[in-house]
C-alpha cells in the first residue's frame, strides 16, 4: 500500500505549536510524525520521507547552546519547511545574520507578498498572519530571496526552490493565519508531491496488518475502561486477532457512580472477549493515605499491570498487553533531551513498571483524539459511546486532592453524577470536551438550616478543546451552574461549598493533578 510508506516528518524544536503543525499536515490526508530535532531518523529508512518541516522553538540562535541539527542535514535534498526558528537555523546554515531583536514580536501582523513562489501559490497578495520570534534576519543567506514582509519586518519568508528550502517567520499552522492551511498545502502537494491518501480507512487496514504481523498467534490482554481509546484499541485489536484479545475491565474502586455496571453493559454489545475484574480494595489499599499526585498515578500505574499480569497468568500463554495510548500521550511523556519538556507521566507511558513481563502493542499511538473517535464511527462505535468526555485512568484518584477514603469517593461520586446529568439536562454536554468535579482538601464554614456547618468545598471544572493539548473554561451559563450547585448542596451529604474553576491550559492542565 503507498500511503503506508509516504511520511512527513517534524523536527521539534520545542514550540507549544508543534502539534497543530501534525494535525494540520493529517488534516491535509498526509501522514506525518514529530521526531526530536535530536532524534534519530533510523526508524524511517523504509519509507518514503517526502520532505521535512522544522518547527519553531522558544530558543535564540545567539545562545551557542540552543537546539541545531547538523549541517549535513540541509543536504538531504528532501523539501524543507523552516517555521520561525526553523526559519533562522536555515538562514544561519546558508551564511545568512541574525540579530536578536529588541522586543518579541507576538501577535497578529499583515504579510504583504514579494516575490511569489511555490509556497505562496493561489495566496492573496496581503493576509493576516500570526507572528512570534525574538529573533530576525539582517543579511539574507546565500542564493534565498525574500518573498514576504510585514510592516515591522522585512524578511517574513525566504526561499531557494532550487533547493526546495522555504523559511516563513510566522506560524502558518494556528487558526490565526488567515491563509496557513493554503500555504501548507502547497508546501505537501506542490513541493512535497505527497499523494495526500491517508485516511482513518487506510488506518484501519494498515494496523489490523502490523497487528497481525506482530502479534502473529500471541494472545493480547488489553486493559478496558469503558473509555474511547481503550475501545477503540480493543476493536482494532479485535479485528486483527479475534479471541486472542483478552480485554480485561478492571474495578479499581476510583470510577465514577454506576460507572462498573453501565461500562460492562456497553462492552456487552460489542464482539469482543470480555473479563471483569474487581479490584476495588487492592487500588484503595494501596493509595491509603498517599497524597502526593505523582506517587498515586505510579501506585494506580502499578497496581494495574499487578492486577493485568496476575489476570494473564490466569488466562495463560499471554505474551503482549495492549494499551489505548494516543500520540499526545506519547509526546507528552518524551522528555526530549531540551525542547518539549515532560508535563506529566501519563499512566499508560510513564506509569508501566520497569520489569514487564508482557511486550507491549499500541495500535493508537500514533493517532489524535479526534482521529480515535472517526475510527471508532468506522469500527462501528454508537455515538453517543463515542462523544463521551476523556476520563483519566486513575480516574477519581487524580480529582481527590488529599487522601482517599471511601467516603471521600462517596461525596465525589455523588456530586460528580449531578454535574454530568445536568450538563445532558440542559443540553451542553457535548459542548464540552470535558467536565469533572475535584474535591478540596479544605473544608468550609456555611449555614445550613440554623446550624453553622464545617464541610467539603468541591471545585467544578469545564474545558473547551480541540485535542486536549490546549483548553479554555466552558463558558457555561450562570443559571445553569446555579442549578447545578443548588442541588449539589441540597443533595449531597457533606458539601457546603461549590466553586468553578475558570483557568485554561496553559498554565493550568485540565486535571488539578
């Protein structure tokens, strides 16, 4: 199959927009990966590298110190797209000065065309574009011409098409460049020559036969949490191995209410060879008084794996585990020695033990959230399954600030059915990317009936995301949320105080652990 060997490859210099040049590149129907500018390309040599873009970056080129690829890498004679920084290190490369500007420039600017070339092909002599660099181009590099500037700037893009080089000095990926998706399209079809024939059906065929191949006459166990990515995995994994997929749901005491039976239910309708377990009173055992956030997602992380290998042995003649891990994920939990640093360590990849018996397989870790849900829809998934909000794997562990008792679960569970049921009761849950309730480790003075009470303060959190790498508050109407805290506090036990959370991501993350 063609599409499976075309690629596109990212070199990270660390800047927040490095994702949304992928998505941008996938949206486009070409397949592309982000690879560490430090990173090795080995991995590659069976596929056909259409060409390179090289992605902006937080770091100066006067710093000796910051992120540069080797010369040599400019001769690779593949296309190359420099963004921002990725625009200065091909400027410094081919001879050309930098100067570190006095002011940042961050925000939108009017690019006005030059001297068009491939890259602005069909694009309106004058665009908006969104700007953001310290650093700017006073003499050109040898043989590049400019083909673009703003008012403040004069080298806003450069070029040698002789070389297929093209530098641009603004961020042709985010929304806030009216023309950037035309401008990228050019660089993948017209330069690049990619075929543009990826598409979630090619994915399915290409996994179901890299699954085969890899798993060959194994059996698979494959935890389940009732989530889109787990699912979705297990279908695909379902598709390519039948029974040899052992999906195994597991009770760890942290769902959320009525979550065990409604989950088992849905799962039920789906052909795939199911084993619940319940687990309850190891997971809470362990996590007993264990308040650090990362000490219990690696105490959940590990008591899982315990809970899957013991569940293998069981089945017996299992030699892979399966997990839902998306790409997110994985670029998440990459540290690269310098640009993307670690956020966090996501339970499926920062949280697996360092002896594992089991091999692992992950037929989602190269795919985006919303790629996941398209090829549920393809694999057969009701929608209503498949818009349901991301839930954390350690699940109410990470929204239980402080220690975990039962009757903390028992406050959080209630409180937590009433935010989601109102969300559907007023018609906003899909809205929303994701909603929650955390409980807060302070307690409160209120006045119920003509008592003073002293109780738990809950925080209610709702974000607004494409892809989850970014997030803004929900913008949930007043009167809504004065239902929902209404009968929070008429309706719960223990609860005096009801709070919302209006942080975005970043700084904040979307969990509060």
């Amino acid at each position: 199959m063609s599409h499976q060997h075309e690629i596109i490859i990212i070199l990270d210099f660390g800047s927040q927009y490095t994702q949304l040049i992928a998505r941008r590149v996938r949206e486009a129907k070409v397949y592309c990966e982000i690879v560490p500018y430090n990173g090795s390309l080995e991995g590659f040599s069976d596929k056909d590298i259409k060409g390179f873009i090289l992605s902006g970056g937080p770091s100066s080129l006067s710093d000796p110190d910051s992120p540069r690829l080797r010369p040599s890498f400019f001769d690779c004679g593949k296309p190359i797209l420099g963004i921002c920084y990725g625009m200065q290190l091909i400027a410094e490369r081919f001879g050309g000065k930098l100067v570190k500007s006095e002011t940042r420039e961050y925000g939108h600017a009017f690019l006005e065309i030059g001297v068009k070339n491939p890259l602005f092909d069909g694009i309106p002599s004058k665009s908006r574009v969104w700007m953001s660099h310290g650093d700017s181009i006073v003499k050109l590099p040898n043989q590049f011409s400019i083909n673009a500037s703003t008012e403040s700037l004069e080298v806003a893009a450069i070029s040698d098409p002789n070389r297929k080089i093209y530098g641009l000095q603004f961020h042709p990926e985010v929304h806030h460049t009216d023309e950037g998706k035309n401008i990228l399209s050019n660089f993948l079809f017209d330069i690049c020559g990619a075929a543009g024939d990826w598409t979630t059906a090619a994915f399915i065929d290409d996994s179901v036969e890299k699954i085969r191949k890899r798993v060959s006459n194994g059996k698979v166990v494959l935890g389940i949490s009732g989530g889109v990515d787990s699912t979705v995995a297990a279908m695909l994994l379902s598709k390519a191995i039948g029974e040899n997929l052992h999906a195994v749901f597991v009770d760890n005491g942290l769902l959320r209410k009525n979550e065990f039976e409604s989950v088992c239910k849905m799962l039920g309708t789906l052909d795939l060879n199911l084993h619940t377990v319940d687990a309850s009173e190891l997971f809470l055992e362990r996590l007993s008084t264990v308040v650090d956030p990362e000490k219990k997602r690696k105490i959940i992380g590990n008591a899982f794996i315990d809970v899957f290998e013991s569940k293998a042995e069981e089945i017996g003649g299992i030699d892979f585990l399966g997990q839902g891990t998306l790409y997110p994920d994985v670029i998440e939990s990459v540290s690269f020695k310098g640009p993307s640093v670690t956020i966090k360590s996501h339970h499926n990849v920062g949280g697996l033990k360092d002896k594992m018996k089991l091999k692992l397989v992950e037929p989602l870790r190269e795919l985006f959230k919303d790629e996941v849900r398209s090829l549920g829809r393809l694999l057969g998934l009701p929608d209503h399954f498949i818009g349901r909000h991301p839930f954390p794997g350690p699940g109410l562990a990470v929204r239980i600030l402080g220690d975990i008792t039962v009757e903390r679960l028992r406050v959080l569970r209630e409180v937590d059915a009433i935010f989601i049921e109102e969300l559907y009761n007023h018609n906003i849950y899909d809205d929303i990317w994701q909603a929650f309730v955390v409980l807060l480790p302070v307690k409160a003075v209120g006045v119920m009936g003509d008592e003073r009470t002293y109780e738990n303060v809950i925080a209610l959190r709702a974000v607004t995301s494409v892809d989850g790498m970014t997030a803004d508050w929900a913008r949930i109407d007043p009167e809504i949320l004065a239902v929902i805290s209404n009968r929070i506090i008429r309706q719960v036990e223990g609860v005096n105080r009801v709070t919302y959370d209006i942080s975005s991501k970043p700084p904040a993350t979307i969990e509060w652990e």
